[in-house]
C-alpha cells in the first residue's frame, strides 16, 4: 500500500499540486538569482501547467510577474515586458486597479531598459505627483522613469533629483533585491546624465544591497 492509502489516496494530490505551484514559483526566482536562468523557466513552466490543469485563475497573476521578473534578470526584457503587461490585464480584469498600476510599472522599466518609449502616465508625470504616489515600489519606479525622461530631455539637474527620491523611495524596505535594482538603475542614469560622483554612490550601495541578498554577478 502507498503512502497516500487511508489518507485520501490519488485525491490528495491536487492539493499537493496547488502547493507545487506557489513554491515552483518561488524556486524559479532563487535559480534566476543564480543565474540559472533556463531552469527557472522550466519551473515556471511546470507551475503553469499545474495551474492550468487545476484551473487555478488566482495563480496566473503571480507567475506572470514571475515570469517577468525571471526574463528580466535573464537580460531578455521583451519577454519580461510581455509578462508584466499579462499580469497587469489579468489584474484589470478582475479590478485590481491599484496592482495592476504597479505592474504597469514594472512594464514601463522593461522599456525604459530597452530604451523605448514609456507610456505616457510616466513620461507626463511631475516629481510632485510621483512623490505622492503612496505604493513606495511604484512611486521608486515611477521616479526611476522620470530619471529616464529627464535624461532624455537634457536635463542633468532634474535626472539627478528625481534618482534620489527614487533611492529614499526604497531606503525603507527589506528587500535587497528590490532596492539593488533601483539603486543599480539610478547609477545608469546618473552616469548618462554626466553626474559621476552621484553614479559611483548609486553603484556602490547597489553592490551592498546585492551581496546583502547574496548576490555577487550583477555589480
């Protein structure tokens, strides 16, 4: 007799799969961190798939956010786009206004890597009103765009300002990973804008909050 006899035997198994899928979905971004990046789609992968056959719809909004956020450390942000934008329709669809914004946030990184042009809700966006924003991700990433624009008008002074925020925007959080992004995109921007000294700085606490995470590849 198996392990499952008197316990609910086959039927037990979709409750192990439905627990599958949340940590298929968490390992994926530990192997992405490891740069074992080919692995961490085939988790993602297994964990679609196990969502599909179980028709778990709550789960598609995670592991499209986790998709991105895989494909982004990958470097292959086209697809890290797409996933963004998948799990940003899903949550409009059911209403989730607020997430789904946060999402859109993300996306509008992925192009601002790519070096495209971002929605307008960012490109029109004053520091004012991305310092209001009460979510301090999407208010960090709306300023780390609004370091883009800046950068792309010219303008050094307003780069270097909006960078700052975007860095206080994290300061609070725990999450190395997170605040190593930010701080590592501002130090791109600050040197685009010709702000050296302020570059190195960004850098160099990126590097902190990495290894912090346990993380010695991207800096």
């Amino acid at each position: 007799m198996g392990p499952d006899a008197g316990r609910g035997g086959p039927r037990a198994l979709p409750g192990r799969r439905v627990l599958l899928v949340s940590l298929l979905g968490t390992f994926a971004g530990l192997l992405a961190l490891a740069d074992r990046h080919d692995e961490a789609r085939e988790k993602l992968d297994t964990a679609a798939g196990y969502a599909a056959e179980l028709r778990m719809r709550g789960a598609e909004v995670g592991l499209a956010y986790m998709r991105g956020t895989v494909e982004s450390i990958a470097g292959a942000h086209e697809a890290a786009a797409d996933s963004f934008g998948t799990a940003r329709n899903l949550l409009l669809g059911v209403g989730q206004v607020e997430g789904a914004a946060l999402l859109e946030a993300y996306l509008a990184r992925e192009l601002m890597v790519l070096d495209r042009p971002v929605p307008d809700r960012f490109a029109l966006c004053t520091e004012e009103q991305a310092v209001a924003i009460a979510d301090p991700r999407r208010r960090a990433l709306t300023l780390v765009i609004s370091a883009y624009c800046a950068v792309l008008d010219g303008d050094p002074p307003r780069a270097g300002s909006a960078a700052d925020l975007a860095m206080s925007a994290v300061a609070p959080l725990e999450d190395p990973f997170f605040q190593g992004i930010v701080h590592e995109d501002c130090a791109a921007l600050l040197r685009r804008a010709g702000l050296a000294e302020q570059s190195a700085e960004a850098a160099r606490r990126a590097g902190s909050y990495y290894r912090a995470k346990g993380i010695v590849t991207r800096m």
